[in-house]
C-alpha cells in the first residue's frame, strides 16, 4: 500500500496557502522548489489554484441582479471543480485488500481488490471526468469504523453515500432498496424487484447487484436467492458473502458450490397485516421460496422493525436456539 511522502504532508498546509496567496516568501519558495521535483503536490498546487481562482471570481461579481446569470455560472464551475475530487485509501482487511474512495458528496466506491494493494487494480484509475487524490484521515476514520463492523462490534455503517459509479436510475433505486435492508436480516433478488415496484425484473436487479459500487455498505450479501442459495459475490467469491453473513448471525451450509441460508436457524416474516414474524416451522413458511419473505437472526430485530409475535407458532414463548 503506497502512502504520500512525510515531506509532502509537511509541506501540504503551505501548499495550500501558496495557491491561494497567503503563504509567506520563506514558505512560497520551499513550495515552489518542492512541487518542481514532485509532480503528485504540483498537480495538487494547481488544483488548488483553479479553485482559488474561481472563488476569487466569485468574490469580485458584483451582486446586482442583472449579474445573477454571471455568479449562477462561476458558482456552478466551482461545484462541478470540488465534485471531480475523489480521495482514495487501499488497506488490508480480513476480507483481504479494500480500496475505499470518498467525494465531497460521501463514499462513492468500496471494492475489494483481491490480493492486489494498489490502485491499478482498481476501476477507479478506470473512471473519466475525476481527479484522485491517495489521501485522508476521513478515510482513515472510515476504515477503522469498517473495521469495528467487520469484528462485529458496530452494526451500522452510517456513512453519506455518493452513488456516481452506479450505471443507471434503475441501478441506483436497486442500491436504495439494498441499503435498507437491515443488519441481520436476509432477503432475495425477487423481494427487492417488489420493493422498487419491478416484480418481473429479478434477473436485472441480480445483474445490477453484480456491479453494486459500494459493498458492504449497500449490503448486498443479504440478498439471496428465492432458494436461499448464497449466489454469485464479488464474482464467484461466494465464501465473502458467507462471512459476512456470518458477522451478523445468518449461518449458511452446504457446500460453497451450493451454500445456502440455514432457514431453520432464522425467522420468518411474509408481509402480512398484523405485521406479524414466525417460526420456521409455522404452517408452510419455511418451504416457500424466498421472494418476498424476510429472515431475521433474532427476536430483537424483529422488535425494532416492528414486528409481533404470531399468534400461532408464539415465537417469543418458543425462540429459537441462539
């Protein structure tokens, strides 16, 4: 994993302060000497000053509302500047190496970079119309709090989300559907084409999932198919979803070729109007398929769904083994 020189984030405060002409002489000569031997910081000096230059602009537009049209645009090329700046950071993780980028928007790309730790291995060197930067403690932050959630000691990953990677307004009401699936609850491809009111398009939601920009965050190892079989991962990295799932109580068995969820160790909810959650072994739940039943790894997250105890198996009078 490469990281930016110690000399450069020294020199980083006084970079920023030349670009916008408030570094002193001393200071302004060692940036000026620094960025000709260093073409990362140069590159980074110059961005600085295309920002430095609008803002500038901006503050010399009169306010007079015949000139609106004029700010309008500076304030617009301003934006679209700060949008194109995207920080990256690669780090080692028990799922093996984790690029994790961030816009000023929120995370827009998590992705797992399989034994390779930099970031020719990624599709962000592929992506048009950015500018990367490898820096950030907000992403250092990041990484540690995915850590915490990868050793099961946070449940939630409440970070602000950039969806600029996903392909399509179909892929980003599928990402949507996905991030609100909650932790410890599995659901399937199927149960999702019924949340964003597509029933017919479950091969396209799978397919859409296959390219989700942000896994783990938009969880998609909690979906499943109508089976219960943990289908394909990250490609064919079926054995990540596993331990995923298995981070938030949700045991599968088999065989990786054909693991699957262990429906007898979950419970179930098939929408109903009294909102109630069952056994396994109520009625003929546990051998519908999946489509639009919701397993669940414990009472308590059933409870802050909202959920009640059906009055017929009584799951709270009967729990399940933990």
């Amino acid at each position: 994993m490469t990281r930016k020189p110690q000399m450069c984030l020294e020199i980083e405060p006084d970079l920023v302060a030349a670009a916008t002409g408030d570094a002193e002489p001393g200071a302004a000569r060692r940036v000026e000497h620094h960025i000709d031997a260093c073409g990362a910081c140069r590159r980074e000096f110059h961005r600085y000053r295309e920002i430095e230059g609008v803002v500038g602009a901006l503050r010399r537009v009169p306010a007079a509302a015949g000139e609106a049209l004029a700010r309008e645009g500076l304030e617009s090329r301003l934006a679209d500047l700060r949008s194109r700046l995207v920080s990256y950071r690669v780090f080692p993780s028990p799922l093996g190496h984790i690029l994790i980028a961030r816009s000023e928007h929120g995370v827009s790309l998590v992705e797992y970079l399989h034994g390779r730790a930099d970031l020719r291995a990624s599709r962000l060197s592929r992506v048009a119309g950015v500018e990367l930067q490898e820096d950030g403690a907000e992403i250092e932050t990041l990484y540690r709090e995915l850590l915490e959630y990868l050793r099961g000691d946070r449940t939630r990953l409440e970070w602000p989300i950039d969806l600029r990677l996903a392909r399509s307004d179909f892929h980003r009401a599928v990402l949507r559907a996905t991030a609100a699936i909650p932790y410890g609850a599995v659901t399937s491809y199927a149960g999702i084409a019924v949340e964003i009111g597509r029933p017919a398009a479950t091969r396209a939601v799978a397919q859409a999932l296959r390219w989700n920009p942000l896994p783990i965050v938009v969880p998609c190892h909690r979906i499943i198919g109508t089976s219960g079989a943990l289908t394909g991962y990250s490609g064919d990295r079926v054995g990540l979803k596993q331990q995923l799932l298995a981070v938030e109580g949700i045991r599968a068995i088999g065989p990786r070729s054909d693991s699957r969820v262990a429906r007898n160790t979950l419970y179930h909810y098939d929408r109903n109007d009294q909102r109630e959650y069952c056994l396994p072994t109520c009625g003929d739940i546990a051998r519908r398929p999946i489509g639009p039943v919701t397993l669940l790894a414990s009472r308590e997250l059933a409870g802050s769904l909202g959920l009640v105890p059906c009055t017929s198996c009584r799951p709270d009078l009967h729990p399940l083994a933990a």
